[in-house]
C-alpha cells in the first residue's frame, strides 16, 4: 500500500485550479451528518470538482440509498493536531522507535498536513443511509482506525457490510474518485494521491483556506 507519507506522494506536483469551495449545506441533494460539525462550517465544504462527482455518484446508487457525509474540508491546522496527536499514541505504544517510523506509521490513518487532502478541501468521509437517514453499518463506525476492519477490502466483515462497501465503491469509482486503503470511508479527487494512482501529471487542489469559497448562507 502507498502511503500518504511515501515520497512518491509528497514530490507530486500541484497546479492550482482555483475552484472554490462549496459548502454543502446549501445543497440539499446531499446530505449531512453533523457528528463532526464546526462552529465555522469547516466539514460542509468540498472543491466543486468533488461535489460534482459526488451528485453524480449517487446517482448511481440503488434507489433506496444516499451518501451520509461526515467530513469534507478540514483546516491544516486542525490536520496537524490529529497527526501529531496520532504519533503521541504511537510514541506511548511503542517507545523507543526512530522519528521516521511514528510518521510512516501515523501516516497510515492520518495524512501529515502538508499533503493532506482534506486540507486541499479533495476528500470526503462518508459512509451510506437511507432516503430516511438511517445510518447502515459498513463494518465499522466512520473513523474507527483501531482495527483492521476500517480497511476496505478487510475479509473479516459480515456480507451485509461488505456488499454495502461494494455499493459505495462501484458508485464512487464510476464517477472518478480514489479511496485510501486503509480507510473505507475516505475518498478524494483532485489531490496528490488521486493524481498518482490515475497518473495524472498533477494534482489539481492544493491547501485550500475558506476565502476561496463564499460564506454559507444561514
């Protein structure tokens, strides 16, 4: 697996596209969940680019299902605390290892900042519901990352969640977005991980700051 760590990633180019931000709540053929919701609106927002393909991703969904988004855009700042918030738990679990180890490591669930793509507002967490909202189970919760489970292709799921996980891959797929392996949830589109896994020359989304949207409109 290529980690978001790995140089290969991190020497990828970046040609700023410039699209902005939008914010999901003003979307209603999209939906919400609020476990993550910021004072600031942070998780609502995603590149138009991804929102785009999301739309038409779930389309292509069975009638009776909608994607649940939990997470969109997250400042880096935000990002860097989780990251070294992760190597802290690993520093803890297991002392004594070289600095480069605890990066590669956290790197697996985490993304450092500088490459991350949810900094770039390119990724989104989400999982499926019902046209009623009801959240289904996919094996784990969303951001369990303490067992193997979250991985996407994990053998030890139930066929019920495996065959929702295929339902949520073949659709986000079709439309052009990558996933991280080790995390079912996360899917991305314009950023250095999607242009080296589709040999795209660059990514398309660099960091990205709430001033290249509009402010949401209550």
């Amino acid at each position: 697996m290529i980690l978001l760590s790995d140089p290969v990633i991190t020497r990828m180019p970046v040609e700023e596209c410039g699209e902005a931000l939008l914010d999901l709540r003003d979307l209603p053929a999209l939906r919400l969940d609020p476990r993550l919701a910021d004072p600031a609106g942070h998780y609502a927002r995603l590149r138009r680019g991804v929102v785009d393909r999301l739309v038409a991703a779930q389309a292509a969904l069975p009638a009776h299902l909608r994607f649940l988004i939990v997470e969109g855009y997250r400042p880096g700042a935000l990002q860097a605390r989780y990251f070294e918030a992760h190597k802290a738990r690993l520093r803890s679990s297991r002392p004594g290892l070289d600095e480069a180890w605890y990066h590669r490591q956290a790197s697996r669930y985490i993304s450092p900042p500088e490459v991350a793509p949810h900094v770039a507002g390119a990724a989104v967490d989400l999982t499926l519901c019902t046209v009623d909202g009801a959240e289904l189970w996919l094996g784990t919760e969303v951001n369990d990352t303490d067992t193997e489970d979250c991985h996407t292709s994990a053998p030890g799921i139930t066929e019920p969640a495996r065959e929702r996980r295929h339902l949520l891959c073949t659709a986000l797929t079709s439309v052009g977005l990558i996933n991280y392996p080790s995390e079912w949830w996360h899917w991305s589109y314009g950023d250095r991980y999607w242009a080296y896994l589709t040999a795209a020359p660059a990514a398309r989304y660099g960091p990205a700051t709430l001033a290249t949207g509009r402010p949401h409109s209550p």
